[in-house]
C-alpha cells in the first residue's frame, strides 16, 4: 500500500528533511511540496492526496486556517517545533503530531499510524459498497463504484452510465475523474472515461463494454494495457 503525500512548511529547510524521510518510506509517494497554505489550498484541487504533513506556523494562512478551507480533507501528520498546538491538533481530527526535530523512528511511527487509519477506511469502503454522489436533475444520488460502465463528456456536463441508467451531471470530466477510485478507471479518450473492470475486449481503436465500442486514444493504449496488467 502506498500514500500520496504532500509537505506544506515555509521554511525550505524544514521541508527538505520531511522530504527526505518520505523519499526513503517505502510506502510514501511524494506528490508535492509547498511553502505556504494558499499554494496548498490551489495545489490539492488537482491531485489526489491521502496524507499531508502539515506545519502550523506559516504567514497568511497557518495550518488550522488551511484545513478550515479545505473541502476534502487528507489526513494529517502535523509538523511543528511547538507543543501548544497539540491539543487543538487533535481536535482536528489529527493522525498525529510530530514536534521538530524529528527522528526517523518517530516518523515511521506517525506513518504506521496513517497507513492503518488509510486500510479502515478502505475496509468500510468495501464492506458498504465503494459509492461516489452526484447532483443529478437537482437530487443528490448514490452511485455505486461497480455499477458505473464509463463516464462520456457532454460540453459542460459529463454522463455517467451504469448497469441500470444513465445520469447527467454538472461536471467537467477532469473534475469528476478525481471523484473515482485509483486504479479501477481510465480516461482512455478525451471524451471518456471507462471502468477496468467492464472492459470485455480491446483494440488500437476501440474498447468494448458489452455491446458498446468507446473509442481508444492512440496514444493510450500502452496506459491501458499496464493498467489491466495491475489490477
């Protein structure tokens, strides 16, 4: 199992030794590194990121203001040379807070912690049924991640088709790709994005979804191919 990370800190310093320790964690995958949290708040609305290691003193915005703005939030390793803050860390729902300096026994414990909170989630995903909401003809309905075949864009909206009907939603495609789990679809043309698990066969043009042809994108095929490899 491996976490998508970011590093928030204004110090250069400071954020180069969290990075060295991700880049030596086997289960850590470093996304990104910012130096303030507006350049976070901006950041994170195009990646996907399950853990951010987090300083609380920064200008403009501190980290508490940060997560106070943040729609979805990732989990938190707060990182701070402080230890007035702990308390009110957890109140944020913190995985856990590590004080500067920080030894690399200490952080491999922080990550334990977060790799076991990430594997509950996933668990009770999967005991009630992996779904995503979407605003549909002004009602919010639950689709569950096995029964959507693909999703194709329509100009400002995107249509999601599932095993019983089709739904369409206000939404860009880029945007309703990063509502979907990773590694279970694929933005295999500019105008769709398939579900792995529907695909029933496949050439350099198209892929077929029980008796649909969606067209492939010369230039995916290779992706495609490595994906249905690691699933």
């Amino acid at each position: 199992m491996t976490l998508n990370c970011v590093v928030v800190d204004d110090s250069a310093i400071q954020r180069l030794s969290i990075v060295k320790l991700i880049e030596n964690h086997e289960s850590l995958n470093l996304v990104a590194e910012y130096s303030s949290a507006l350049e976070t708040k901006n950041g994170l609305n195009t990646k996907k990121v399950d853990l951010i290691f987090l300083d609380i003193e920064m200008p403009v915005l501190n980290g508490f203001e940060l997560l106070d703005v943040l729609n979805n939030k990732p989990q938190i390793i707060f990182v701070t040379g402080k230890t007035e803050y702990a308390f009110k860390a957890f109140n944020y729902d913190a995985t856990d807070y590590l004080q500067k300096p920080i030894t690399k026994e200490r952080f491999n414990q922080a990550v334990e912690k977060a790799i076991e909170q990430h594997k509950l989630k996933l668990d009770f995903n999967e005991t009630e049924g992996e779904h995503i909401f979407v605003k549909s003809n002004l009602k919010k309905r639950k689709v569950y991640i096995k029964d959507i075949k693909w999703i194709e864009a329509l100009g400002d909206y995107v249509k999601v088709v599932t095993e019983e009907n089709s739904l369409v939603v206000l939404s860009t495609m880029k945007a309703f790709e990063k509502e979907l789990p990773e590694g279970k679809f694929l933005r295999i043309h500019k105008s769709y994005i398939v579900n792995l698990d529907k695909i029933d066969r496949f050439n350099s043009k198209n892929v077929e979804v029980g008796a649909y042809e969606i067209p492939l994108s010369r230039n995916k095929k290779t992706q495609l191919v490595d994906a249905l490899n690691n699933m």
